[in-house]
C-alpha cells in the first residue's frame, strides 16, 4: 500500500479539483469491480456485486473523500504577489514558509506581511509568491479563482507516514485496498471516493441520495491525544483504527459502532473508541439522506490534521482494511 499512499497524497486535489485523485483511484481499481461510474458532482462510485444469482444481503456504503484542503486566488496585485482566500479549514500557523501547488504544476510560498510584536498570524495578511516578476507575468500563469494545494512529498519513517493530504486520502487508499482483496461479497458493496468534503460534505449528501444505503460507513482521519500537551483524547497512534462513538456532527448508529467493535474483537485486532469533540465526516451526511440510514465511522488517528504534515501509523491504515474486510465477508446484519 506505501507506493499507493504516496501517488494519492502527493496529489493535486483540493476541493472541487479532484479529477487527478480520481484518475490515480480509477487505474488502480480497474477490473476490479463489477461496475465503476463517476456521477454528476464527480463521486468516484465503484460497485462489487454478489456472486452471480445471490441476493444481496444488504446495500452498504463505504465512503472516502477525495478532496483536500487548500487555498484560492482573490487578488493578484501590481507586484505579481497573490492573496487568497481558503477552501476548508485552514490553521495560519501551519502556512508560513509553505509551498503550495496549482494544477498547472506552478509553486508558489506562501510570505506575510511585517507584523507588530506578539501579534498572531493572520491570514488576510498573507500572500502567495509564485516569482513573477509583475502582475502581467503572474497573470500568464495564474488567475483569480485558481486553487492551490499544499505541496510536500510523503516520507515514510519506519512504520509512521508522514504526507499532506493524509486527510482524506489515506482513507482512499484503505478503500482502494479493501476493495482489491474484497472477494464474492455477501452485500452489494459501493465504494464511494466523494468530493467536496471540506467545504460541506457535498458529495456524500447526493451519493448518499442517490445510492439509498442500507448501511453505511465513512473511512476518515481523526485527531489524536498522544503528542506532548494535547487535547484529553483517548486515541493514538499505533493503537488501532478507531471506531467512532461521536463527533461533533453525528453520533454513530449504535449498531454499526457495535458490529465493527466485534469484528475487531474477532480479529484480535486493537481499536479504539473516538469521541471526536470537534469537526465531522461524510458519515453525518449519510445518516441523514432521505429518511435516514444507520451509518458509522471508521478512523484512521492522524497527527497533525490540516497541516502540511499529518502523520499516520501503517499498522492502524493496515488493521482498518482488515476491519471492514471482515466487516464486508458476512451479511451485514446490526446487532440488535
């Protein structure tokens, strides 16, 4: 899987600019499915069907974003220089000195303004340098409304992964991977790859709509209490995929948090249980479509979410294809 992550995180794919994602996500998939479809929002919908003659137990839904955080052109001024507005969450600590990449292949580092003492970054004093000499010259090479997307290689170090965009295509490579070993399902499984997921869980609201689920389970990153004076959080990394319980958006079906806490007790995998105070996933968008779908998550603990640099352990990415692996081998059928 490490050669997968690093072509998906080193990816150019900010929001509503996922089509390079989905063309790595499209090869990689190829002959695998009995069916693979790109709807009109541009959900990546990939389905595994039954063996020829079953009836499907049920219709399961495993959804991971495509998208990722990034930032957008709103003014070039007359020294070429460009300031930009966000797309997603973004934090101005994590942005000085940072590069970032347009879908051109363009670079630009991202400079600030002189600041008073003890002032806190802010990110309308910030600007984007992509060495034009003039705003004639960066006009040839970029426009107002282009995105960027940060730009780092991913490094692998021992066991832990570090890459941008961990968020969420970590969670791609998991689904890509399950759907690889995933043989003669019980369920009529859809591998959802969604867009937009930053700016609104768009894409999993109309796949979600448009799929009606029986099921359905979000693949994510979650936050993590390990690193030196963090939140009070019970999960970290090398621990375990994580099972959410609650976010800020959801609270998971109690049967579905249920059905993937006994499947990783029946692979004597670790888990850990996610009580995410802030921030949501695709599974909320799910839960709620037409008149409502048991839905739930399962979370890869990441460090440094919504930087330049989130960090993963192989082991949790590993245990989490196993999960839904034994997840998808049965019917699905939700403890009561």
């Amino acid at each position: 899987m490490k050669e997968l992550i690093k072509k998906l995180t080193e990816a150019y794919g900010p929001s509503g600019n996922e089509e390079q994602v989905r063309q790595i996500i499209q090869a990689e998939i190829a002959g695998l499915a009995d069916e693979v479809r790109t709807d009109a929002l541009g959900n990546l919908i990939a389905v595994k069907k039954p063996a020829a003659g079953a009836t499907p137990a049920v219709k399961v839904m495993l959804a991971a974003h495509m998208d990722e955080i990034g930032l957008i052109v709103t003014h070039i001024d007359d020294k070429g220089f460009l300031r930009f507005g966000t797309i997603g969450g973004i934090n101005p600590l994590t942005q000085l000195g940072g590069r970032v990449r347009f879908a051109s292949g363009r670079i630009g580092v991202i400079g600030i303004e002189k600041l008073e003492p003890n002032e806190y970054p802010k990110l309308e004093k910030m600007y984007i340098d992509i060495g034009a000499k003039d705003k004639a010259e960066a006009e040839t090479l970029v426009s107002v409304g282009d995105a960027a997307g940060f730009w780092r290689d991913c490094v692998l170090q021992g066991n832990r992964v570090v890459a941008k965009a961990m968020d969420d295509r970590i969670a791609c490579a998991v689904l890509v991977q399950t759907l690889k070993e995933l043989t003669a399902p019980p369920n009529e499984v859809y591998f959802v790859f969604t867009v937009q997921e930053e700016v609104g869980l768009r894409g999993a609201i109309t796949s979600a709509y448009g799929l009606e689920p029986d099921v359905a389970i979000a693949v994510d990153v979650t936050l993590t209490g390990d690193t030196p004076e963090a939140r009070t959080m019970a999960v970290a990394l090398g621990q375990g995929p994580a099972i959410k319980v609650k976010d800020s958006g959801m609270l998971a079906h109690p049967g579905v948090k249920q059905l993937l806490v006994e499947a990783a007790k029946a692979l004597c995998i670790p888990y850990q249980l996610e009580v995410l105070v802030g921030g949501t996933t695709d599974a909320m968008a799910m839960q709620v479509s037409r008149s409502g779908v048991p839905a739930g998550v399962v979370s890869i603990p990441t460090r440094y979410v919504h930087s330049p640099s989130e960090m993963v352990d192989a082991s949790d990415v590993q245990n989490a294809v196993k999960l839904l692996l034994k997840v998808l081998a049965n019917p699905v059928v939700l403890p009561a």
